[in-house]
C-alpha cells in the first residue's frame, strides 16, 4: 500500500472491531483505547494529526466509519484471508 493509505495489521483491525461492538476484535489496552476515542470524535484536521503517529489506526477507523465494506475488510484482515 501507499504511503497515504497503510496497511493495517491484523491486531490493529481487531482493536477497531471490538471499539464499534463488531464481531473478530478484541479490546486493545487503555492507551490504545484512549487513541481510538479520541480518532472517533476527531474533525478532519485533527484526525490527520493523530494519523501521524497511528497512522494504521487511522486507517481502520477511517474503514468503519467511511467505507460501506470497512467493517467486512477488517474481518476479513482479522481472520488471515487478506493483507490490507
């Protein structure tokens, strides 16, 4: 993938999933689950600043909340059946 667009570990879209109550994640420690809050109540420009230093999270939440198949590519990345 591109630079502008990460990939997204397996254990990052499992985070992600579990943050919007979705089935294949897990809860990600306090820190991270700090991050991800902050990322799902951040405009634009602000989430651009975070995808500085969480870039992968960025994109995961970015999947979920813009992509209609968002939420199926991270199960699907949770489950080994696709690199992102």
């Amino acid at each position: 993938m591109s630079p502008s667009s990460p990939s997204i570990p397996a254990d990052v879209a499992a985070h992600v999933l579990f943050h919007y109550g979705l089935d294949g994640g897990y809860q990600a420690g306090s820190f991270t689950t700090h991050i991800l809050n902050a990322m799902g109540t951040a405009d634009p420009a602000n989430l651009d600043r975070l995808a500085l230093g969480f870039p992968e999270y960025v994109a995961a939440v970015t999947a979920i909340q813009y992509d209609p198949a968002g939420a199926e590519r991270l199960q699907r990345i949770v489950r080994g059946e696709v690199a992102a």
